[in-house]
C-alpha cells in the first residue's frame, strides 16, 4: 500500500506502486528541484520583474560552471510567467511577460535578433539587413510586452571575433537602453569576464553566483528532496555522510552530475530490486566523473 512508505513525498506514493517501467520513466523525468540558492535567485529575478521603467534598468548576470543549475533556474522562472494568448487580451496581441533566447554559437548581431526573433514565433527571412531586424525586434518586443529579456549561454558570445564581441556587448547596452527592461544574461565564468571587459555593462550586470555545491545543510537537504520525489520502495538515507560524501565526489560539486549520479543508481535500484542506493550501488551504476570525462575526450 503506497502509504507504508513515509520516505516518500506524498505525489510520489500515488506512483510507487507502479511497475518497473513506469516508475524508471518518472525516475528520469527532468524535475524542479528547490534549494536556498535557487529559491533566492528566484526571487531577485521576480523584483526585476515588477521593477518600473526608468533612464537605467537593473539587469543580473547568473554565472556558475557548465551543467549546475543555471539554465534550470531560468527555465523555472520562465515557466512561471508563461505567454498570455492574443484571445485572452483586449488587444488581440499575445503578451510575453519574460522572453528567453540562447546566444547563437556563431554569435553576430543579425544572428542575435533572429533568435530573438525565432522566440517571438515572428517569420523572417534570413538575409534581411540588420536594420530591418532590429526595428522588427524592437516593434514586437513592445507590442508583446516583454518585461524582461534573459539570454542564455551568453559567453557563446566569446567564439565570436573582439569586434564581433563589442558589438553585441553595445548592443545589449543599447537594447536595455531602448526598451527600458532588465536583462537576465546567464553563462559561465568566461561569460562575467565578458561582461567586465565593458566598464558600463560591468556597472550594470549585478552578478548572482552558483558555485558548485559544499557539504553542508542546504546540500543534505537537497539530497533529502531528491530522495523524496524518486519512486524507490525502500529509503536510501542519501543524506547520511558516507552515501552523501560520495555522490558530491564524484560529481565534484556540480549540481546536473549530482542528480545524473542519483538517477542512474535509482534505475539500477529499480531494475536489480533492490530499491534502495547504496555506495555500491552508485559504483556499479558506472558513471564518471566530468573530469575524467574530459581528459578521455581529449
């Protein structure tokens, strides 16, 4: 009876007593996960959300390593302020409350507004001048009502040429400027020094860092929401020391390795019957660590 399992949050009981299959699919379906950091970046992105228009909006850089949460967050935050069908406004056009793009790998400024441009759902034709583009962007961006602009993986902008990259770094400068929104630029560390290489976007961008997790309270609680939302019939006690130090090591901190790492050994639970992880477990579970990863591709 799933009420027998108090380890368990109680969406997560309804599910339990499910078959292997089904309950390997929930297993790997991508979840929100909430935590301290989290929760406060949330919640600066929410003020900049209902700050007024003024001459020089506040805009944030969320920075941290590859694969720890950032784009999760963002996505999050998206979701919570989800697009307002044309039917359902008095104007017949549908509003975009927070519009996010990715920074093109080949980063340029007509790339840059077809992105924009692509998010809109706007038809383009690819070799319009830029100057068309950016009315374009600038038209709709009004006319939907996007109050904020996040842009992800913004230190693709370092593949591009340093002319190339003082171009979008102005263009960001004057984007803010125009529309009088507050820009969410998210990337890795090579994303601040980006940033920091322009004095006025340096004064703009209030940095929010996610570095890789430490042992600690918000990290034991993590893993206890974690273990909460698996469909696992017996308790693996991931917040106890040996198993918690264990999954941080291996997944050397980063947050995305940290549930990758849980994830695998809640499959191998599941299909081995034991329905718990242990340390063994999560050794024969056969992942590597990201720095053992990237000598091997290289």
């Amino acid at each position: 009876m799933s009420e027998n399992y108090p380890h368990l949050h109680a969406s997560t009981r309804l599910v339990i007593d499910e078959g292997p299959e089904e309950r390997i699919r929930r297993i790997r379906t991508d979840r929100w996960m909430t935590y301290l950091r989290a929760d406060s970046t949330l919640s600066t992105l929410e003020d900049l959300l209902a700050y007024p228009k003024r001459t020089r909006m506040p805009n944030c850089l969320i920075v941290g390593p590859t694969n720890n949460g950032k784009t999760m967050i963002v996505e999050k935050y998206r979701r919570s302020h989800p697009l307002i069908e044309a039917i359902k406004t008095p104007e017949g056009v549908a509003i975009v409350p927070v519009l996010k793009i990715q920074m093109p790998a080949g980063p340029d400024e007509p790339r840059f507004f077809g992105a924009i441009l692509d998010a809109l759902n706007f038809p383009h034709i690819p070799s319009a001048n830029i100057a068309k583009r950016q009315q374009s962007v600038l038209t709709l961006m009004r006319s939907r009502r996007v109050s904020v602009l996040i842009i992800d993986e913004v230190h693709n902008l370092l593949s591009g040429s340093r002319v190339q990259q003082r171009r979008l770094l102005n263009l960001l400068r004057w984007l803010g400027n125009e529309l009088q929104i507050p820009l969410v630029a998210v990337g890795t560390a090579e994303a601040l020094h980006a940033i920091q290489s322009d004095d006025q976007l340096a004064n703009r961008f209030e940095p929010i860092a996610l570095p890789p997790c430490r042992d600690g309270d918000e990290y034991r609680q993590l893993l206890s929401t974690l273990e909460a939302v698996l469909p696992l019939r017996k308790p693996s006690h991931l917040d106890q020391s040996v198993i918690a130090t264990k999954i941080l090591a291996s997944a050397e901190g980063i947050l995305g390795e940290i549930i990758a790492i849980v994830t695998r050994a809640a499959v191998r639970a599941v299909t081995t019957g034991a329905e718990s992880i242990s340390v063994k477990m999560i050794d024969d579970s056969g992942f590597t660590p990201p720095s053992k990863r990237r000598r091997v591709a290289a």
